[in-house]
C-alpha cells in the first residue's frame, strides 16, 4: 500500500532535487562563502561560551553587568571619561567620589579574593586623584596581568571593543610591579614595531616602563578590561621585581627571538619570567585552559 510522503519527505526531497541558480565556479565560490561564513560563526560562538563560562568569580551575572557597564562608558583615546562613569560602575561599592583610601581597601579585598578587574573606568578615577597609578591606590604587590587586544581608534572602536572582549577568548599577559614606592612598572612583550622599533620589526622585545597612559598595555578603549591576578605581596620579593624584570629584558634582547603568532610571543615571554621566579611550575604554565586564554603562554622556555 502506497504511504503518502509527510511534510518533512517533501521538503527534503524538494531541497535534495532544487536547481542552483548558480553553475561552475560560481556555485562553488558560494558554497565556499557559506562555509567560511559557517566557521566564522561557530568560532565566535565557541569563543563567546568561553568568555562567558570560564574566569568569571563566584557571580558571573554581576561580573558580566560590570564588564558591559565599563566597555559602555570607556572613550576613545583624546576623549574625556564621561561624569557618570564611575558613579554608575563603582557607585554602589565606592559611591559617587571616593577618595584614594577608599579606593585602596577597594582593590585590596578585590586582590584578596583572587582574580579582580582593573579597569578603564576605575584607572581614570586614580589618575584624577593621584595622577599617577602607585600604592597609594593600587595594593603593593606583583600581579600578572590580562586583557583583550582591540584597536583604539574610531570610527571602529564602539563596536570593536565588545567584539574583543567577548568573541575572542585569548588574551595578552603582561606583569605589573606595584612597589611600596614610586609609580607602578609595567613588563610588556611583544614585536619591536609594536614600541616604535624600526630595527628587526618582527623581534620579541619587551619594554620595563611605568604604567602610564603611554604605556604599552595601559587600560584603554580597546583593552577597557584587565584582568589582574597578584601573585604575591612579599616586600623582598616586590622590592626585587623590577630589577628581575630588566633582567628579562636584557635576556630577551640577547636571544634575539622573531616573534610568532602562537609562539614564541610576549605571553611566551611573560610565562618563562614568572616560571623563572617561581610563581609558576612549568606544569601548571602549560595547562590546557591557559593555553586557551594566553596562547603561547606554556610555550618552551630556550
């Protein structure tokens, strides 16, 4: 007995017998469209549940509102932060205008917690207090430091800025030294171009600078969100940090290395300092998730 095909036999059987409007090279090239298009889309998708899923603390939703909040208000450099900025992203823990005390007992239950944002939004309001980042505002200590990489300038930077944070999972590591004196220190790697070096522009090279609006991964439009780690308060250690830093950079300089995508980079160079201390085992340097968020990150250390 002869069964009636169902709505969905039909379909298929309609799609599988269509004729492409297209022949030749040209059907081909949609198809290829289509397909690269499709990967686009599954990568952002993957990249976007790894924002959302990993490195977020004990209240993801609250952490995410906080994210959006300062991406929102963060300007493009040579403009200024909007007055209501830090009242709608720190009003509730800090109100409207806190002062530099305030702001320190801030971070240093932050630091204490574990994993804490340093923020565009937050660092504006030190700048305007201390005009300076040091330990007035920030705890002493050494912390490793994380952020997207994002262009700065318009007109692409609205727009750009959530696209980095969120559908590109990997970040850049640097490390900041915040002494018990002076202004904080920022080790960042990366190509020679990258710090105006015209000589071998394709070199790892890394830069030992205090951590001011010039420097290298200082908050900013594009890079809004820093994800900072402090990996140890001892003041013996602190006080040797910078010192130990140029040291890697005097070694770095030496080797001579051309940068890569995946490796060696400047999270290369920021894991082989941070094993070299101590901070880290080369085990836990090279885990899976890590080399995820920070590629590169595990990478041998020659």
């Amino acid at each position: 007995m002869w069964n009636k095909p169902n709505r969905a036999d039909r379909v298929l059987d309609r799609v599988r017998h269509a004729r492409h409007p297209l022949h030749g090279w040209r059907r081909w090239a949609v198809i290829a469209g289509q397909g690269l298009a499709g990967f686009v889309v599954l990568f952002a998708l993957v990249n976007l549940t790894l924002s959302l899923s990993t490195f977020r603390g004990e209240d993801p939703f609250t952490r995410t509102v906080h994210e959006l909040r300062v991406l929102w208000f963060s300007p493009p450099p040579g403009q200024p932060m909007p007055p209501g900025a830090f009242p709608t992203v720190y009003g509730r823990d800090l109100g409207p205008a806190p002062d530099t005390a305030a702001i320190h007992a801030f971070l240093e239950r932050e630091a204490e917690d574990g994993v804490f944002l340093l923020d565009h939004v937050m660092v504006d309001r030190v700048l305007k207090l201390n005009g300076r980042v040091d330990a007035r505002s920030l705890p002493v200590g050494v912390y490793v430091g994380a952020h997207a990489l994002g262009p700065d300038g318009l007109p692409f930077v609205p727009v750009t800025k959530f696209l980095a944070h969120y559908l590109l999972f990997p970040r850049h590591a640097y490390i900041l030294v915040v002494p018990e004196q002076g202004p904080a220190i920022a080790f960042s790697a990366s190509q020679n171009a990258k710090f105006g070096i015209d000589i071998h522009p394709d070199r790892l090279s890394a830069e030992v600078a205090p951590f001011t609006p010039e420097a290298y991964d200082f908050p900013s439009s594009g890079e809004a969100l820093h994800e900072m780690t402090r990996i140890t308060d001892d003041p013996a250690r602190v006080a040797g940090a910078v010192g130990a830093l140029k040291g890697a950079q005097a070694r770095l300089e030496k080797e001579g290395l051309t940068y890569g995508l995946l490796a060696p980079n400047s999270n290369t160079a920021v894991g082989c300092v941070l094993q070299g201390s101590g901070a880290i085992t080369e085990q836990a340097r090279s885990s899976i998730l890590l080399a995820l968020r920070a590629p590169g990150f595990g990478a041998r250390c020659d």
